[in-house]
C-alpha cells in the first residue's frame, strides 16, 4: 500500500479603490446589505426619490442595494435596476413629518462593502416626488479597509489517505474561498508514483492579486 499525506497553504488578498469627484473618500464599512436593518415605518405619505446610482464614477451593478436615511433612521433601502447600462433606484421614503433631509449609503454587492455618502444629501417633504427628470445622482465613493483575511482551502476527502500499489491515484483535490475573492483557485504541487511504494506530499496552494499568505491547513 501507498501511504499519502496531504498538507496545504495558501495567500490571498483582495485591494479595490472606489472615488469619485466631489465626494470626500470614506473607508468603507465591511457589512452586508441586511446590516442597513428594517426601514422605520410613518404614517405620513411616503417621498418619491428616483435617482441613478454610481460608484466611482461607474454605474452601479445587479445587486447593489441604496439605503435612504434621515440622521441615523433608515426610511427605505431597495435594489439598484438596471436599464440600458445605468443603475436606478426608486426610493419610497417614510417620512415623520415635514421637510427631511435623506442621506444615502450603498452597499457594493461585488466588494461585500458598504460606502457611505454623507457629502450628498437630499431635502424631500411628504408626498413630494424628486426625479426622474432629471434624475437625483447618488454618488458613492470609498476606500477600502485593507484586507487581512486570507483565504481558506479546504480539502476534499481526507488529509491522510492509503492506496492500493500498482493502481492509478486520482486526487480528490481541494478548493478555496476568500471573504471577498470568494471562490480563488488552487494548485497542486507534488507528484504520486501509484507503482512505487513511499510515502507522498501533496501541497495545496492558492493566491489572488495581493498575495496575502494564509496559515496552512
């Protein structure tokens, strides 16, 4: 019998710049689109906000969500559409009574990150309607905090596996996942001699862009 041992290693990282003019760069808060919570709810009739929404400059994509807030309140969050290569967003925003003033935070659903826009704001009284001509722009823009994380491989089927001599061995192999590259690929180093008995090393290793080193699993 063949006696295989199986080890791995990886990096990982993932950078991203995102700005746009006018706006001052935020470092971006490192949460999910369901962090921005459950909108509060007023009797007063709701403000129509129809705006197109970027991010540096770039349309918005699928996915990307747009949370409206009065000071720390959020009044409605809602998925970007997309038509004809831009990002709309309408908004039907609660409000308490009178004259309000919005501001807006968009979630990048591609980064897993949300930028908040506080250089951007919007005043809207009930029952009024801003847009869609022109639309309202929502100008999201941020730096990303910097990615320490590094990814993680997981190993298909055991780490330490018997064969049969003189049979072929096909590798169960391994796969890795990143908290912002999501699925990254592995490689494998190492060779086995199925016709040679001994003991093997195979070594798992996988990477992005940036290179961050992964502790070994």
């Amino acid at each position: 019998m063949t006696s295989l041992t199986r080890r791995t290693l990886a990096v990982a990282s993932f950078c991203l710049l995102l700005s746009g003019p006018k706006i001052l760069a935020q470092v971006a808060e490192e949460v999910t689109a369901e962090n921005f919570g459950d909108a509060v709810i007023y009797s007063n009739s709701s403000a129509t906000v129809y705006g197109v929404v970027t991010i540096n400059d770039q349309p918005a994509e699928a996915g990307d969500v747009v949370g409206f807030f009065v000071g720390t309140e959020l009044r409605f969050k809602g998925t970007v559409v997309i038509n004809a290569g831009a990002a709309y967003i309408t908004g039907l925003v609660n409000m308490a009574g009178g004259d309000e003033a919005i501001t807006f935070k968009v979630y990048d659903d591609s980064a897993k990150m949300v930028y908040p826009v506080p250089s951007i704001s919007l005043t809207v009284a009930p029952a009024s309607t801003t847009g869609p001509s022109p639309f309202f722009e929502v100008k999201a823009a941020g730096t990303l905090p910097a990615d320490t994380t590094a990814p993680v491989i997981t190993l298909t089927g055991s780490a330490s596996v018997s064969h049969e001599l003189g049979a072929t061995y096909t590798d169960a192999g391994a796969s890795a996942t990143d908290s912002r590259d999501g699925t990254v690929t592995v490689t494998t180093s190492g060779t086995v001699d199925g016709n040679t008995a001994g003991v093997y090393t195979l070594t798992y290793s996988a990477s992005d862009a940036a290179g961050n080193a992964a502790t070994a699993v």
